[in-house]
C-alpha cells in the first residue's frame, strides 16, 4: 500500500519465454510519469524450469528495486500452436506470482483493452503501441516492442482504476 501523498507505482508485464517486457510507472492523479523499463530474456539454451526461475527472480528483484504498490498482467491469447500456449502459460504464473508473493494486488487485462487504453482502438499493432508510449511517456525514450507493451499494460490499469474510482 502507498502513502497517501505519495504517487501510486504500477509494475506493467508483457509475459513471454523468450521476452518478458517490464515497465514501472508512477500515476498521481491523471498524471502518470515513466519510472523505469526493461526487459527480462532468459537465454534458450537453458533448461525449461531453469528460464522460468531466471525470469521469476528478475520479476522479484525489479520489485524490490523500484517498489510498486500493484501489477498488472497482459492475460494470454489464444495460439494455434498448444505447445506454444502452454509455455506461455507458464512465464504467465511467474508473471503473476512473483508480484502476488511481494504483495502486491495483480490484475490481469486482455491485449485488446490495452492497446484500446492506449491508442484508442484495439486492434492497434506493436509500432502504434511504441508510438503512443514515447508520446504519453516521453522520457521513457526509444523502447523495444516488448517494454512498450508492460508500459502499455501498467497505463490500462492507471486507467481502470480510474474510471473505477469514479464510478464508486
């Protein structure tokens, strides 16, 4: 829980095996400022079990280092490929888990209402996201598509929260 003259810090994840994208913002307010960003990629050659607990313990430490008050998850999408889903599926626990462990509330939205949160519509593609996150979040700077995708997913639930707020 944050202080109450202390802005809300939101941790955004972009789950993937090969690439998780991370983005902390803080919202006071309407106002949301780019705290920092990254990306976390476990290298292939590595065994199964051994990626997930490199991408868990990263998870962990972005936590510890810069201490936000709630996640937010992008949910899975549905891939033609089991297998693939399955894997996802599974950087997804670490993604929620590692945030649920530290505390921290975690919600979880479909890609299509952050990239509606963000751009306007959801049908937006990877370039429109970067796009608009370099726009509302300029002192992010030049971020890859995986980065821009948690800041995306951190600005979704900036947004949430408010339209929640208003409606209580």
């Amino acid at each position: 829980m944050n202080a109450p003259n202390q802005p809300l810090r939101i941790l955004g994840l972009d789950p993937g095996l090969r690439r998780t994208g991370w983005g902390v913002i803080a919202v006071e307010g309407a106002r949301l400022t780019h705290i920092a960003h990254g990306v976390i990629a476990p290298k292939d050659s590595l065994p199964f079990a051994e990626r997930l607990l490199i991408l868990f313990d990263r998870i962990a430490e972005v936590i510890a280092l810069h201490g936000p008050h709630e996640a937010a998850v992008e949910e899975t999408f549905m891939n033609t490929n089991a297998q693939s889903t399955l894997k996802l599926g599974h950087a997804r626990a670490c993604c929620l888990i590692a945030p649920a462990r530290a505390g921290l509330g975690v919600a979880e939205y479909a890609a299509t209402v952050v990239k509606k949160a963000v751009v306007g519509t959801g049908a937006a593609d990877k370039v429109q996201v970067g796009f608009m996150i370099r726009r509302l979040l300029p002192t992010a700077g030049d971020t890859t598509a995986d980065a821009a995708d948690a800041l995306a997913v951190a600005i979704a639930h900036a947004h949430a929260r408010r339209a929640r707020s208003y409606a209580a």
